[in-house]
C-alpha cells in the first residue's frame, strides 16, 4: 500500500524541490523504456505507480531524503529521465518514492593542463551539456544514442559505451571525478567507482567532472560492403590494431542496415503514421519475407574519422579494399545523420499492435565474434525476426548487439 500522510509530510518538508503526488504524473513514472514494460496498459501502470515523485534541487536535499528513507524504511528508485532499456527505474511495489535527478543540472567548465575538465550535474541531458559544450568551441568524448534523452549519473550507473568509444573509451574512461550520495545519505567522492554499474541501486550521482576536447575541425566518412562476415570483422579487427583507431567503426548485417535505412535514402513520411506501424506490424508476422526482401549475406561496415592523423586516411581506405570491401561513403554519411534516432513512441505503437522488440548486447574476442553471432541466430525461435551488429570494438575484441522481433495473436 502507499506510504503514510505521515511519510508524506516529512518529504513535503525536507525537498524545496519538485514534489509530484499527482496520480497521472505518478503513473508517467511507473516505467523506463525496457522493451517488456511498454506493454503495460494504463491500469498496469496506474497499479505500478509509486507512492511520489521528488525532485531534489541540490546535493543536500538528495542526502536528506536518502538518509530519511534509509531510517524509515522507505524504497527510493533512483531516475533520470527513464531513458532506461532494463527496467531499472521501475518501481516494484507503491510504497516507494522516486527520486528524480533532472534538477541536478549544474554546469561548468575550467582549464587542466593542455585540456578542459566540464564539472556538470548527474541530472544534465547529454545532448543539453553537448550543446553548452558546443557553444565554448569543445565537446564530449562520449555519445550514446540515447544522448538527448539520458543523464550524465545514468551514463556512470550503467558503464555506458557511446557511439565513439573505438577512440575514446567508454563512461569510465572520461569521467575524472564523481559525487555520489550513498543509500544512507553519506556524500563519497570516489570517481565512478561508487555507482559504476550500480544502475541507480547504490547510490545517486550528483556530479560529475567529465574530459572534453575542442570540437574537431574535420570529419572523413568511409562505408564498405563486404560480400561476408568474415573479411568484414578482418578489416575492422585490422582498423583497431594497426594504429590509431577510427572515431566510429559498426559493422551491420544486411538486415540491419536496411532496417537502419543505410543503403537508401529515407523515406518516412510517405505514410501516414498509423498506416506505417500498421505496415511494419504486417511485416513482422511475415519474418520470412522481410528476410528474403532485405537481407543477404553481405555486412556494411561504417568509419568515421575525426582530425584524421597524416596517412590515417589512407590507412582505413586501403585496409576496406584489401580485405574486399566494395567502398561507398554514403552509408556512413545516412548513419551519422540517424545516430540519435530513437523513436520509443514506435516501438509502443508495434507493442499495441501485438508486436515485440528487444536487443541483446553480448561481448566476445575477436576469434569468437562471427561464431556468437552465428550460434544466437541460430538459436532464435520459428517466426521471430532477428538482425544485428558489431560495435565498441577493443584491441581484444567486440561487443554483437542483436535484436528480435515478431508478432503474436495476442499479448
């Protein structure tokens, strides 16, 4: 049941932030994007929505709440902006409160050494501190494709690898200092190691001091088409080992990159946007014509360089061609302009349709890569459609995201 009047008045009084009691608004927070809570219905979500919502307006205010709720028992579900795929910031009973951190939004920059250091807050959206960033003639080293939509504390609480990370590393990799507040309210400064992968359950970051660089002067885009898996994770593998590393290296299955609109220019809008879905939904319950329409055998393989070094050019066009690769740059032109495209209204929309979509993300050396994505298409039940990719490569080896989807009769 949800919690006291009691309990309630005591947040009332220890946040001078945001504190939400309205049901809808309540309700609103009942989910992240994880694929399998996008079914829920409005009752599901009614029945799942917490107690409150409260929106902290400082560290203090943060520590206060955690350290009462410690003493009165009281879950708290750590949020940003639900931009979530795991479920994480789904409350599991209602006599919780949800803390939300978007009010967290601090924001500076100061010189260290040759480099700037951007000191932000765990509630600033990624693509809102890129654009203060921009302003100043600097930018991230870190770009998800959530990156409009998540928070710099959910970037730390869930290890988060960005579309850059060939180059750049992983979160871990950029971030130089991190405030986390403890489940006890205690305030510890310890890098990422205190919420690093925590996904909000040990503790809420409050700040964060992340490296920047000044916005690149130049881009080059490459795409190659390779007739196989085999030659394509060669070139790639060879791209990440040989020397410095592209900016972007994603190698797609020709599923995928159809899917993605890789190899032809878009065109949405030519169906009205219920007849589109409607479409799609359609499709899916037909995996095998989708298959035999779209697929093959052959991998698209994007890079993208950034202030390429003397000969790197070169390097990446002559690495595509001697393991067959048939160069075309357009593709990886169409990708960088979709990066961010994430469209969840969609996904709910071919949910309601009795459609389902997920993704799983695996790792793997280098010598297993083609073998893990072989065996977990195999692997795959009659009638569900699945389609992947290869990204945040390392000199050791990979990580294969694939996704299923398909249509039942019901729910």
């Amino acid at each position: 049941m949800p919690i006291s009047e009691g309990l309630r008045r005591d947040l009332r009084a220890m946040t001078r932030g945001v504190f939400i009691e309205d049901p809808a608004e309540r309700a609103a927070r009942s989910r992240d994007l994880w694929p399998q809570a996008l079914w829920w219905d409005q009752g599901e979500l009614t029945r799942r929505a917490p107690s409150a919502v409260a929106r902290p307006r400082d560290e203090d205010e943060v520590s206060a709440l955690l350290s009462w709720a410690s003493r009165q028992g009281v879950a708290v579900v750590t949020r940003g902006n639900g931009s979530g795929v795991c479920g994480a910031a789904v409350p599991d009973r209602p006599d919780c409160v949800v803390l939300e951190t978007l009010d967290l939004a601090d924001f500076s920059v100061r010189a260290e050494g040759a480099g700037s250091v951007a000191v932000v807050g765990g509630g600033l959206l990624g693509g809102e501190l890129e654009r203060r960033l921009n302003a100043l003639g600097l930018s991230l080293m870190h770009f998800p494709a959530s990156l409009d939509i998540s928070t710099v504390g959910g970037w730390i609480a869930s290890g988060s690898s960005g579309q850059m990370s060939t180059l750049y590393g992983d979160i871990g990799s950029q971030v130089l200092s991190a405030r986390t507040i403890l489940g006890d309210g205690q305030r510890v400064e310890e890098g990422v190691d205190a919420a690093y992968l925590s996904e909000g359950a040990l503790g809420v970051v409050t700040q964060a001091g992340l490296r920047v660089r000044s916005l690149p002067k130049n881009r080059e885009f490459f795409a190659a088409r390779f007739p196989a898996l085999g030659p394509a994770l060669a070139a790639a593998r060879a791209l990440q080992t040989g020397g410095r590393p592209p900016a972007v290296a994603r190698l797609y299955d020709a599923l995928e990159a159809n899917a993605m609109g890789l190899t032809k220019e878009d065109g949405a809008g030519f169906l009205p946007e219920a007849w589109s879905l409607s479409l799609r939904a359609w499709a899916l319950g037909h995996p095998g014509l989708v298959e035999r329409a779209l697929g093959g055998t052959h991998w698209w393989l994007v890079v993208v360089l950034e202030d390429a070094e003397p000969g790197e050019s070169a390097r990446v066009r002559e690495t595509l061609l001697k393991e067959g690769g048939l160069l075309d740059e357009r593709p990886a032109r169409r990708w960088w302009n979709r990066r961010y495209h994430w469209d969840h209204k969609k996904l709910t929309g071919l949910m309601a349709r009795a459609c389902f979509v997920d993704t799983i993300d695996l790792s793997a050396s280098w010598e297993r890569l083609g073998i893990l994505y072989e065996a977990v298409l195999k692997a795959r039940p009659e009638g569900v459609l699945a389609m992947g990719h290869f990204a945040h490569f390392e000199k050791g080896g990979g990580c294969l995201y694939v996704s299923a989807a398909g249509r039942r009769s019901g729910p």
